[in-house]
C-alpha cells in the first residue's frame, strides 16, 4: 500500500510495475497456500501459476475455472481447510476490511509516496496489531520508489470491544 493506504486505482496497482521487490515478496508469501479475494481482484490478474489455491470471496454466483473455489461468506472463508498452509487475504479493499478482524498476522508493503486511488487499505489500529518486524528500503534500479516491508501480529493482551 502508498503512505495514504492506497492500494488500488482504476483495476491497477498505482505503481504499477515498478515495485518488482513487492511482487517477489507476495509471490514468496503465498507460494504452496491458500488465496482469497474478491471477485475484482480475481479478475486482475492470472493467478493460475501462482502455487496458490485460490478462493474468490462473491455474494455473486461465478462460474470460475477449474480448481477455483467460490465463498459466498466470511463464515464460508473461515471454514476453509488449507492443507498445505496458510491463508492469505488478498485484497481488494472490501476484502481486507471483512476479514481484518479475523487475521492473526498482517503482512504489508508501504510504498513511501502518496498515490491517487479508489481503492484503500483500512487502517491498521496499534491497539489491535503490534509492528513484530520491519525492512526499510532504498529505491533502486528496480524499485522505483524507498518501501519497508512490515508484518504485524495480533497483540496478546488485545481485547475488542
């Protein structure tokens, strides 16, 4: 996400290619686990390479490929069975808003710039997440902007309200 929770423009990450770093990370992240996304999100890109299962979170009946499983629900996302790992949230910004309550870890890219966009990622509240690691770094030849690589953990002593 850019400094103002931005993760989203138009169907398109505001970055666009420029921030191979973050890919590779997704990338590494969700290898061999499960996925879950909304039906826009889904439509973005091929996830059909990505080592993932992948699960579409639609109150809207789809007909999706092969080996594309649909939820209707949030109860149907936290049924889900990932044998083979973990579950990530995917995106997009309704998405993560309906399941942040229910994650026990975050992990986020902060791209250090501002960027135009429709689509946002809620806050983070301090009271609810604790800052467990974070990478900062240096734009470069393949990065075009300075980015850190944060993973928040669910404080211990966290009660909602």
């Amino acid at each position: 996400m850019a400094r103002n929770n931005v993760i989203g423009n138009q169907g398109h990450l505001p970055w666009g290619r420029d921030m191979p770093s973050d890919i590779k990370r997704y990338t590494d992240l969700i290898q061999g686990n499960t996925i879950v996304m909304g039906s826009s999100t889904y439509g973005e890109a091929d996830h059909s390479r990505s080592g993932s299962a992948v699960v579409v979170l639609s109150r809207t009946k789809m007909v999706l490929p092969e080996g594309v499983r649909l939820a209707n629900s949030v109860k149907d996302v936290l049924a889900l069975d990932s044998p083979d790992g973990e579950i990530f949230i995917t995106g997009g910004g309704h998405v993560f808003r309906l399941m942040l309550e229910h994650a026990r870890r975050l992990f986020l890219t902060v791209i250090d710039k501002d960027f135009s966009g429709d689509v946002f990622f809620p806050n983070v509240d301090e009271a609810r997440w604790k800052l467990t690691e974070k990478q900062n770094f240096k734009r470069d030849r393949n990065n075009k902007y300075d980015y850190s690589f944060l993973t928040y953990e669910v404080r211990e002593d966290f009660r909602p309200s």
